[in-house]
C-alpha cells in the first residue's frame, strides 16, 4: 500500500520553472506526491492590473501551468494545473481551498527582475499560511528578461532610441518643457 500521498501545491511565476522545478521533484522520486500548479497571472503592469485587463497575461499563466505540469509528471502525480490570480498570495489562497496541500514549492525570478505582484511571494507573504515554503529561482529568467527588451527595443524604433539615448532624450524632453513653459509665461499661446 502507497500511503497517504504528500499533496504539494507549485506556484509558477517565472516564466519557466521546469529546470528547477524537476531537480527538485527529482529528489523526492520514489515518494507518493500528489502536484498541483497553480501560475499566478502576475505579469501585468500596475494600470493593466487597475483596469482588470489581464487577458494577455491569463493566457500565458495558462501556458506556464499546463507546461510545467506536463514537465512535473515525470516525478509526482499532477492533479490539477490552471492559471491564477495575478496577486500570487490571492491565487494560493485559492488554490488551497480547492486543493489542500502539505507544502509550497515557490519558482520565481531572481528578487531584481521579478514583477511588482510577484515580489509578494519573494518577499515571505505565502509563510501565513502556515505550510513548509520552499523558493526556487529561475536563473534562466534573467536573460529571457534582457531578450524580450532586446526585441522589444528593435521592433519599437522610437524605444529603441530612447533606450539607446537617453541623455539625449530627457534633454529633448527637458527642452521641449522649457519651451512650453516660455511660451505660456509669455503668452505665445
């Protein structure tokens, strides 16, 4: 007989947690786990997070979830994959009603390139709820970072030249300023 099985609830923020993620399900193989996973739609920016338009976000918290739980089969049972609530504290709350777990296993990006809402996991607010907390970082998330602003900045010209000029950019804007601001003391307009 297997025994009661350890239930573990996976909190996916980092864009690919399965490297990390299966060197560590690769230590507890032979052990009756029970995997749920949960990717909290956390990458959105604060105005997107204000008007509700997570859509975008949802859908790649959706891909995040089905693949790692793809990946995770290989060392526990998975039971359940879905996206989450973009506040990753708010999304394991959620999760734990539907699917009780005995402990955290936490994949985040490195503290310095983590999202705004994804700080909240990095930062110890999942320790209120009382399970075993273990926090894995997804190095590979750096440079994936640094690409997506490499091609953002090609595809974007006027990016593109402000992230390559900027001194010359805020003297642009800091000169237009002027110029407004003359213009109506003045009474140009």
């Amino acid at each position: 007989m297997a025994g009661i099985p350890r239930r573990v609830l996976v909190v996916a923020t980092a864009p690919d947690p399965s490297d990390e993620l299966l060197e560590r399900l690769g230590r507890d193989a032979g052990e009756n786990v029970e995997l749920a996973v949960i990717a909290p739609a956390s990458d959105i920016s604060p105005l997107e997070w204000v008007f509700g338009d997570d859509a975008k976000a949802r859908d790649e918290a959706h891909r995040r979830a089905v693949e790692t739980a793809e990946l995770a089969t290989l060392g526990a049972h998975v039971v359940a994959a879905k996206a989450g609530d973009p506040d990753p504290v708010m999304a394991v709350e959620d999760a734990l009603e539907e699917f009780p777990a005995d402990e955290l296993i936490v994949v985040t990006r490195p503290k310095d390139t983590a999202t705004w809402l994804e700080r909240r996991a990095i930062l110890g607010d999942l320790e209120r709820f009382g399970l075993p907390v273990t926090h894995l970082v997804d190095d590979d998330a750096v440079e994936q970072r640094k690409e997506d602003i490499r091609l953002l900045v090609r595809e974007n010209f006027w990016l593109g030249f402000v992230f390559r000029h900027v001194v010359l950019t805020l003297v642009l804007v800091a000169g237009a300023l002027t110029a407004v601001g003359l213009c109506l003391y003045y009474g140009a307009f």
